[in-house]
C-alpha cells in the first residue's frame, strides 16, 4: 500500500531538495529579515557593464526577490526532480549549470541587441531560477 522507492517527494533528488531549500531559505530571509539589503541582489545589467559586479549575475540567478517568483521557482525544481532521479544527480546538475550559464549569456546578448537595433534600454532583469 504504502512504497518507499516511488517517485513521491524527493526521494534520491538530493540536488533538486537543497535547491528548494537553500534559495528558498534565503529569499525568505531577504524578504522577511532583511529587506533593507535587496537592493544589493537586484540582478541589474548596467551594474555589471558599468560597475563590473559580476557577482550581480550570480545573485540575480539564485536569489528570488518576490514571493511569486520563488513559489513559481519551487514548483520547477520540484517537477524537475524526476530528471533528477533518471539521469542522476550528477548529469542534473551539469545540465542545471549549462542551462544557467547560457540563459545568463543570452539575456545579456538579448539586452545589448535591443539597445543596438531599437534604442532600448534593458537596465534590470527578473531577479531567480
């Protein structure tokens, strides 16, 4: 009746449970504790242009700074998890990494070529996973 090998929760998901844990922890800590330092996490391309914090691109990925992105977040990675249980976590993460650093770099790409071609100015960019 009840199994403890299915594929309910996060069982043998050890990647996909410490990122619900530990960004979502932090969120609620920025949220909750210490609103007075999100603006530090703001994930903003002209400071990083402009001030070379490319900490920003690193904290704008992990951190969320609104209660509906981190919820919509969390519902990703808990989908995910079940990649998570059929490639292992080893390949999962790679794949988590990969797909971090090439949307980073498309975002960035995607705000210079609308400020070359249109004139556009993309100064922030939604902040999360």
């Amino acid at each position: 009746m009840f199994t403890t090998t299915g594929s309910r929760g996060l069982y043998k998901a050890p990647l996909s449970k410490s990122l619900l844990l530990l960004p979502g922890a932090l969120t609620v800590l920025l949220i909750l504790g210490l609103p007075q330092y999100q603006k530090l996490f703001i994930y903003s391309l002209q400071a990083v242009k402009q001030h070379k914090q490319v900490w920003r691109l690193v904290s704008g990925r992990l951190i969320c700074l609104d209660v509906k992105d981190t919820f919509c977040s969390s519902l990703l990675i808990y989908n995910f998890r079940i990649f998570e249980r059929r490639f292992g976590s080893r390949k999962f993460a790679s794949f988590l990494f990969g797909t971090w650093i090439l949307s980073g770099l498309l975002d960035f790409l995607l705000a210079e070529t609308l400020q070359f071609f249109f004139e556009l100015q993309v100064d922030v960019l939604p902040a999360g996973l």
